[in-house]
C-alpha cells in the first residue's frame, strides 16, 4: 500500500512538471535575467565611478604639474607656489583611493615624494622636479592603464 501512494505521488508530481515546464523555464530564465542585470548594472556603476575618478586624477595631475613646472622654471611664486602643490597631491592621493589598487600606491608614492623635494623646487639643481615629474608619469602611466583596462 505504501509502495503504491509513493508511485501514485511520483506519477502525479511527473505530471504536474510536464504541465508547468513551460511555466518554470519562464521561472528559471527571468531569474537568470535577473541576476546577470543586476551583475552588470553594479559592474556598470563600478566603471563609472572608476572613470570619473581616474579622469579627476588626470585633470588634477595637469593641475598640479602646471604648479610644479611655475614653481622650477619660471620661478613664478603667485601661480607656482609649491604650498598650492599640496592641495592637489591630497586630492589626489583620495581620489585614487576609490580607482584601482595601483593609483593608490603610485598616489602614495607622488604624496611622499612632494613631502620631500617640494622645498626645492626653483633652485638650478633639478633633481628635485626629476623626482616629482617621475613619481606624476608613473601615475599617469597608471590612469591610463586603469582606463584602458575597463570592461
């Protein structure tokens, strides 16, 4: 007797997924669809934000270069001033905190080399600006390459 119910019970739930197939494969599919536009809507916002940093860095970085380059050759104090210098590597150094890893080190980096060579910058002895314009291509080599690398 038991044998029987538990065939008529497997009988019966045969039946009703040949009756519903149609209806849990609409199921399945539009849990898949689901899932993949939510994946690819925050993979999406993701590289907005990604951009838009980066692309702030790349504005902040010509920014701050214009500073450097016033500052050593035309020793200009008003538009060149180093001390202005400090307010775009600090607002760079946190926008790469919200880019990709590699801006954030290379951002690190540029902030301790400006620490270190900001002072110096006007004097014949160009080895101080070697150091900056080193540490600003390396993360402008890193931007880039962050853009390029986006999906």
């Amino acid at each position: 007797m038991r044998g029987e119910l538990r065939t008529q019970a497997w009988a019966a739930m045969r039946t009703q997924i040949r009756s519903n197939a149609l209806a849990l494969i609409s199921l399945g599919v539009a849990l898949t669809s689901v899932g993949y536009n939510t994946w690819r809507n925050e993979r999406t916002e993701h590289n907005r934000n990604v951009r838009a940093a980066t692309f702030q860095i790349l504005t902040k970085l010509a920014e701050f270069e214009r500073i450097v380059f016033l500052a050593q050759y035309d020793h200009d104090r008003a538009q060149g001033n180093p001390r202005i210098g400090w307010t775009d590597v600090i607002v760079i150094h946190d926008l790469a905190s919200v880019a990709p890893a590699p801006l954030e080190s290379k951002a690190a980096r540029l902030r301790e080399i400006w620490r270190a060579n900001w002072e110096h910058l006007g004097e014949d002895d160009e080895t101080s600006v070697d150091r900056i314009e080193a540490a600003v291509e390396e993360l402008r080599q890193s931007a880039l390459n962050a853009l390029r690398e986006l999906s």
